[in-house]
C-alpha cells in the first residue's frame, strides 16, 4: 500500500485543516468543550498553552498543536527564559505540532525573521511538525503578485535557513488575516505553486486568511493545496464542523 493510501485509509479527510484558537477562550471548561465539538481526524487544534494539557486530555481523533514555543532547547527543557516554553515541555505535553511565525507575534511581539528561523531550526530539531506562517502585508500586495512573491521568497530564505527537514508552510497574506477578505482563490494557488518552486515541491501549503464554510471548497479543490489555517471560524464550532464536512468530500 502507497504511503498517500495508507494516510487516506487513516483519515479520510486529504486535507489539514489548522484550528488556531489564539488568545480564545477564555476558560478551560470552555476550550474542552470546543476541541470535543472539534475532535475529527485530519484537525489540528491549537490552544492557548494554558489549556493544551486539559485539551488533550479530551482529544480522541484530532492532534494538537501549539501556537508558539522558543528556540532555546537544553536537554533538560529548562533554562533562564522567563515566560517561554520549550519544544520538551510542549512534546511532553502530547503537542505535534507547531505554529512559528504567525504575523500577529511578527506584529505585536516583534518577532524577526532571524528569530523564527531558531524557532523552526529548534522545533524541527526537536521533532515537532513545524506549520510556519508566511505572507505579505497589503501594502505589498497592492504593488501585485510579483511584489508578493518576493516578499514570501525572503520570508522563507530566512526562516528557513539550515532546514533539513520537511516543515508545513501556511501561506496567510497579511490582510486576508481575520478582516472578512479573504484572497482571491486563482491568486493563492499561483502563491502556493511559488511558494513550492522556493521550498521544495515536496513542501505542503495551507492557506489562511478569512476562511469560513462559504469559501474554503474554492481554496481546497486545488490538488496542490495541502489544507487550511482557521482563525476566527474555529471558534464557533458549528462552523468549523460545516468547514470539516465540506473538506471531507473534496
Ligand atoms: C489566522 O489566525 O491565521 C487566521 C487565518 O485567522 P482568520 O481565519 O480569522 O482570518
């Protein structure tokens, strides 16, 4: 049996489909209640770090995820880095995968390209499956896809430098990210077709940026797109299961 069939057999769902909570809900009664709603094969869910133990916990079909940790990775997991969280603790705590990169942590925490490539460098290191964020801002956009492709190209040159291994990449043009608009589908699969040709054919594209129940079978028909990072619709788990039961006849 292919690799492809045996994964198929597995998870009837072909594609990913990334549930990123960010800074939501705000109880863990609350997020159990969510990720049980949520819990389908092919569902990757991405709690705050606060209620990734209690999620788990819950957890019978679908894989979690984190949406941040840090570079520093000791053999012991600890270390003088107050507030930060290490690839061990999140492994420990059942994660598979990781989101690196997100443009609001590039926006509101300053993070830098040179500090998300750590970030991918240590994860992948660490053997977490790595989802990182790339995406250009509207400002870029607006000057066309050329302008956007090489902002993405030096965005993946740098967080993706010394790389070995395969890492998920989430394509999110900054200005589709929770505003309603998302990009235009024709528009993403010629980003992703880019994207692949810079990272590798064998590299895996999702798409994020306002992605709800109405529009996410014109993003996903495309063979080359790997699946989809939800933001806002993950939460409102009627939803996110309209969205699952979509991706899951495609
Ligand atoms: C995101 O959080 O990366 C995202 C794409 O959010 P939204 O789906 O709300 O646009």
């Amino acid at each position: 049996m292919l690799f492809g069939d045996l994964r198929e057999k597995m998870n009837p769902m072909k594609k990913l489909i990334v549930a990123n909570w960010k800074m939501n809900p705000q109880t863990e009664q609350q997020a159990i209640r969510l990720a049980r709603a949520e819990d389908q094969k092919g569902v990757v869910i991405c709690p705050p770090f606060p209620f990734l133990d209690g999620v788990k916990g819950k957890l019978k079909k679908a894989d979690l995820g984190a949406q941040d940790l840090f570079w520093e990775d000791p053999p012991t997991g600890g270390g003088p880095y107050t507030g930060e969280v290490s690839v061990l603790m999140l492994k420990r705590l059942g994660a598979r995968y990781v989101i690196i990169g997100h443009s609001e942590r590039r926006r509101w925490l300053g993070e830098t390209d040179e500090m998300i490539n750590r970030k991918v460098v240590s994860a992948a290191r660490g053997g977490l499956k790595v989802i990182l964020c790339v995406g250009e801002p509207l400002s870029v956009r607006k000057k066309g896809l050329y302008a956007a492709k090489q902002f993405v190209k030096s965005q993946l040159r740098k967080n993706l430098k010394s790389v070995r291994s395969p890492v998920i990449i989430a394509y999110e043009p900054i200005w589709a990210i929770g505003t309603g608009k998302p990009d235009r589908p024709e528009d993403t699969l010629t980003m992703v077709r880019f994207i692949k040709g810079v990272a590798g054919s064998s590299c895996r594209v999702l798409y994020g940026g306002s992605v709800t129940s109405q529009n996410v079978k014109s993003f996903l028909c495309y063979k080359e797109m790997y699946g989809a990072l939800v933001g806002g619709a993950s939460l409102k788990a009627q939803e996110f299961r309209k969205i699952i039961t979509i991706v899951k006849k495609l």
